[in-house]
C-alpha cells in the first residue's frame, strides 16, 4: 500500500514554541487514524499539514504524494483531493444556503452558491451523501437552523463530495449530546467499514468518540508523538496515562472503547 500522509522530521514552530516537534508518522491507504491528545497537544496542527494548509517549519510533509513546498507542487490542485470537515469550515459556510446547496458548492471548491449551474449527477450524488448521513429529510432547511448533530452529518457528507483521497474529521463528535454522539459514532463506524472509502484521519480528546472501524491511534503530548501503531496494540492504559498525564484505565468492550481514571490513591 501506498502512503496517503508521509512525514519525516517535522516540526512546526510559532513564536519560538514548537507547536510539533520532531514528527515522524505515515498513514498508508486505506487505514483510518485516530489522533488522541489533551487540549494544545498539537493534534489541530498535524491535520493542518494533512490538509496542505500548513507548511512544517523543518523536516519534510508528503500528501498524496505531492511533497509540501516541492517544486512543481501545485497546492490548489491537490487540496480538491482532500475532504475536510470541522469547525473551521463550518464557520465559513453561509446560514442562509439549505442543506443541500451547502453540500452542492463542495464539487465547485466553493463555500457558497454564486450563478453555477449543478448537473443532475451532482445533485443525485449529494442526495446520496446525505441519505447515507441520515439528512434526507433536511434538504431544504437552512444550515444555520440545524442542530449540532445535524450540522456535523452535513459537513461531513459535503467532504466527501468531491470524492476525495483523504478524509479529515476535526473533532466530529465536539458538542453533540449523547444521543448525537452515539448516532454520528454509528454512520462513522459504517463509513471507516467500507472498503471503498477513502483513507481517513480523525481528531479527538475521547476514545468513546472512536467509531467501529477505525484501525489505527497516534497519540500526541505537548507536540511529540507518544504513540502509534495499530489500535489493539497502542490504545493501552499506559499509553493513555502518559498521553494525558494522569492514571487513565482503557477498556475495550465489543468494537467500542471507554476510559476513565483511577480514584485518588490508587
């Protein structure tokens, strides 16, 4: 299998604070990642190089095969070949537009309507992005009347529109309530299934967050890598415990997994 995400070395440095120091990490095809890691650990960082948004200050970022800062490297070309879905994104859609132009202006690289003209097969296959996501019947609300939950669903069929490469999903579960959570961890679990999906890298501070079919943790703290491999093997309680700087008990029940901290003493 070829690598989706390759990075050898690097760092990025703000202000005179690394806000990763030292990476090295490759995401192969069709291996779908999770990103754990406390608040500022770096994890935001390391999907903005995966975007092409973010260049490493040293060492070397390699996405899709198109080295970041290379000659030739056209990042126009190749962030159409990446689905992103996030909060930063969110914030830049217009409230006004419906659920379905919101998801229409993704095969145009655009945030919002202008006087484009949808072929049917674009149309048919937002309807179909949607269905799966569980929106049909939202298609003509606003976006900015929707729920937490149902905002989330809509980013996410709207990043898949352009049949991207590589799937990015900052925080998908942030700010859902339980039955949001449990609902997106469920279409999640069935879109990391599908063999036919593209390769996929998920950020999150909670490993209840972490949908069925996921294969693969990285764990960050204070900018370097604690951990990564396979999630049987790296998903441990120690891992975790060192990740978040307090005793931490991992435990895997069925295709779900749940933490929580020892009392004080233990």
């Amino acid at each position: 299998m070829s690598d989706v995400l390759e990075l050898v070395d690097v760092s990025v440095v703000r202000d005179g604070r690394a806000l990763v120091d030292d990476v090295s990490w490759s995401v192969k095809e069709g291996e779908r990642w999770v990103i754990l890691g406390p608040n500022g650990a770096g994890k935001t960082t390391l999907l903005n190089i995966a975007s092409s948004y973010l260049f490493p200050s040293k060492g070397t970022a390699q996405v899709l095969g198109e080295r970041l800062g290379g000659v030739g490297t056209d990042v126009f070309e190749l962030r159409p070949r990446i689905g992103i879905a996030g909060v930063a994104m969110a914030e830049k859609l217009p409230r006004r537009q419906t659920v379905l132009q919101t998801v229409l202006t993704a095969a145009y690289g655009m945030t919002a309507t202008w006087h484009e003209d949808y072929e049917a097969v674009d149309e048919e296959r937002a309807r179909a992005f949607l269905d799966r996501l569980g929106m049909t019947d939202y298609l003509d609300r606003k976006f900015g009347t929707l729920s937490e939950g149902e905002r989330k669903r809509t980013l996410i069929a709207r990043a898949m529109m352009t049949d991207p490469e590589l799937l990015l999903l900052d925080e998908p579960a942030a700010g859902l309530d339980l039955g949001g959570r449990e609902d997106l961890v469920r279409r999640l679990g069935r879109l990391a299934r599908d063999p036919y999906a593209p390769s996929m890298i998920m950020v999150t501070h909670h490993v209840e967050e972490i949908a069925p079919g996921f294969t693969h943790v990285l764990m960050i703290r204070q900018g370097k890598v604690l951990a990564a491999g396979p999630m049987e093997t790296e998903l441990s309680s120690r891992n975790l415990s060192l990740c978040f700087g307090l005793p931490l008990v991992v435990e895997h029940h069925g295709d779900r997994y749940t933490a929580r901290g020892l009392p004080l003493g233990q």
